[in-house]
C-alpha cells in the first residue's frame, strides 16, 4: 500500500468551490484529495498523484473506476464505496495500469467488467466534476 502523500487534485484556487450537492459529487471530491493514501503504487520521480477522470458504474454510487496520475503515468483503480455516518470507505477491488490500447488488470477483480459507465471530469471554471455523457 503506498503511503500517504500530498495531491493537487482538484486544482486549489482562491475562490471557494461550490459546495456538494450528490453523493456522487462528495465522493468524487473526497477521492480527488485521498488518491495518493488509496492508490497500490507510489508515484514517480516525486509527482504527486491527482484524479483526471470518473467512471462511476451507471445507477450505482457505490462501484466507480477512478483514473488518475503523477504526469509521469497513468493508472486506474476500481473502488467500491460503503458510507456510514457522512464518511465513505473505500476498497480497491481491481488496480490496472495502462496498456498499449487499453487497461491491463494487475491485481484484483475487475467485477464491474462490461457495465454501462457514467464519465465525470473536472471542469476548471465551474470548479466541480461535470457529467461528460
């Protein structure tokens, strides 16, 4: 498991990000700052680890594919989401690297295989994850 480290994800700004509104919008934003205490691997050449994208199973907010990165490489991770009291908990239930024309599977499961995704990626000037599809 890596340690933890210091992410830039979402980007900091001056101006105060919206706040919340789903639980989808919450645990992409709490993930967005815990990728480096979740992710398997250390990143490289002292990067940092921040989120580029969402997939989150499609009416489940429970199973989301996140994608993220040091600028260096990219990685995936598949988690699944219990909450309890306001807080999420998160298992890494498959860990992929990125292959010559798609993800190639390193550890775990990849039980949301095949399934209908939902796309979120982080818009700069609304300062939120925005729906893509």
């Amino acid at each position: 498991m890596a340690s933890p480290t210091a992410t830039v994800s979402p980007p900091e700004s001056s101006s105060p990000a919206p706040q919340p509104k789903t639980v989808r919008e919450k645990i992409m934003n709490d993930l967005a700052v815990k990728i480096a205490q979740i992710s398997p691997v250390e990143p490289v050449l002292g990067g940092h680890w921040f989120v580029d994208r969402f997939w989150f199973v499609n009416g489940s907010d429970k199973d989301v594919y996140v994608e993220y990165e040091d600028g260096h490489i990219l990685r995936r991770v598949l988690l699944t989401i219990a909450e309890s009291n306001g807080s999420f908990k998160y298992t890494v239930a498959a860990y992929f690297e990125s292959g010559e024309s798609d993800w190639v599977l390193k550890s775990g499961q990849d039980t949301q295989f095949g399934k209908s995704l939902d796309l979120y990626e982080y818009n700069e000037v609304k300062k939120e994850w925005v729906k893509k599809n």
